[in-house]
C-alpha cells in the first residue's frame, strides 16, 4: 500500500496543514488526486462552488467528506492504520490555490441555461394547468379551484375543509393572517392530498431550513404541487429534487398571470366618476 502526504502550504501564514490517505500504489498522485478533486467539484462540491464561487485546498481538506474520498481509491487516515506500507509519496500544494477558476463559469452557465429554460417551459395559461391536472386523474372543478387560488380570484377559506382544519389550529386568527399556509392548505383541501410537507434539497444542509414545501401525493413521483424559491410548480417531487440536484430546468413552473381587475367593472349606472 502506498501512504499520500498532501502538504497545504499556506505562504502567508507561515504554516503547513497535513492530510494522509492511504491507496494503492500508483505513480501519478497528484494527478489523481487533482482528477478526483475536479469530479467532486462538477458533482456533489457544484453548490459549493456556486456558493462560494472557489474552491481552494483548504476546502478539499475540509469538505469533502471520506466517503467520496474512499469511492476514488484514496482512504483518509485520521488515526493508527494496520496496513503494510511500500512506498510514501508527498504531495506540496499552495493551500489558497483556487481549484475552480474553470470550473466555476461553467457551472453559472448552467445554472442560468436551466432557468432559461424554465421560465420558457412554465405553464401560463390557466387551461394548460388544468389540463396538466386533468391528465393525472384531478377533475374539471379541481383544477379551475387550483387556478383561482394561484390567480388570487379564489379566497382560500371558501375551499371545503379549510375552515375545518383552520378551527383546529391553535390560534386561528393568527394563522388566518398567513397567506401562504392559508394558499397551501387550499391546494391541498382542493386536491384532496394528504397534508403540506417540507423537504430539503441538496442547496441547503441539514442544519438549515426545509426550502421546499409539497403536497404529499403518495408517492414521490405522483404529479402534486411543490413550491421552491417563491415559485409553484405542477410536477412530481422527484423531478423537482432531480432538477435541483443536476442544476437542470425544473418542469411545470406555474407563471399565471394574476387578472387585471377594473375598478369600473361591477360599479352601477349611478356611480359614474364625475367631471370637476
């Protein structure tokens, strides 16, 4: 077995930082070591660079965690190993040295192809929503409920079961005031679905905030309704998790264009404005 010694040199402070793996013997290590550096980057790190728009050293050996370390061949050591060593090769490089200088445009690239896409694929018209719904098994009378809640013309406590589940909540005045818990458990009341869950995406950490909010429908891939960034969208939880994952065009956004309302339209013959 072959023992790695990547040595982080960081110039300006002076200091040396130390990771060891321990991999079969192979005579182009910082090659490979770079290679699967560049893979981490372009796939599971891709967030992470957007994020942080680099990638140096010090985030190689912070983190990337040792399961993707271990799937390239190379196992950290972080204690005593019982193995037999044939040979040690070090590894010097600059710990500020920035890995995704070329990287990093392209995945921006991507990122902004997928929300072109997108909003050039998002659903804008209320009969292509209710046809999308239609043809997953919703009715007629579901779908137009959908459409005018997300247009606002629907007031969501006047869906069946809303006002139910709102006497249930623990200081309904309260929650009557939240539009968008009111909106959501609407939707749900119309789809008949089995309640307003949250999921994480791989944009965020455990330590962090649910940023997506669905109905559960049953199934992961069942069509429903999932909310991300603000937006609704008329497609599957997998599918929305997928796109998210691979920076991909996200299916079914909902962009209906909420209807212009004359003020004019139910005023009577008598309230005609006046001139001076």
């Amino acid at each position: 077995m072959q023992l790695i010694n990547l040595m982080c040199q960081d110039a300006e402070q002076d200091e040396v930082y130390l990771v060891q793996f321990v991999s079969d013997v192979r005579d182009t290590v910082e090659q490979d070591i770079r290679c699967a550096v560049d893979d981490y980057m372009r796939a599971d790190g891709a967030n992470q660079v957007l994020d942080w728009e680099n990638f140096t050293w010090y985030e190689v050996r912070t983190h990337i965690p040792d399961d993707y370390w271990e799937s390239q061949g190379f196992t950290p050591v972080h204690c005593g190993i019982s193995v037999t060593i044939t040979d040690i090769r070090d590894v010097v490089v600059d710990e500020n040295e920035d890995l995704a200088v070329d990287i990093l445009p392209k995945l921006q690239a991507q990122v902004e192809a997928a929300a072109a896409e997108t909003e050039a694929k998002a659903i804008r018209t209320p009969d292509d929503l209710v046809q999308r719904l239609l043809a997953a098994g919703y009715s007629e009378e579901q779908g137009q409920m959908v459409v005018g809640l997300m247009t606002g013309q629907t007031d969501p406590e006047t869906v069946p079961g809303v006002l139910e589940w709102l006497q249930q909540c623990f200081n309904p005045e309260w929650v009557r005031r939240l539009h968008d818990t009111m909106l959501e458990q609407a939707l749900n009341q119309a789809l008949a679905m089995h309640g307003v869950e949250a999921v994480r995406s791989d944009r965020v950490t455990q330590k962090d905030d649910p940023d997506i909010t669905f109905l559960e429908a049953g199934d992961t891939y069942n069509l429903t309704l999932v909310k991300y960034e603000g937006d609704w969208y008329c497609t599957s939880l997998g599918d929305v998790l997928e796109s998210i994952a691979g920076h991909r065009a996200i299916p079914g956004k909902v962009a209906l264009t909420e209807p212009d309302v004359d003020p004019l339209a139910n005023a009577g013959a008598d309230s005609q404005p006046s001139l001076g």
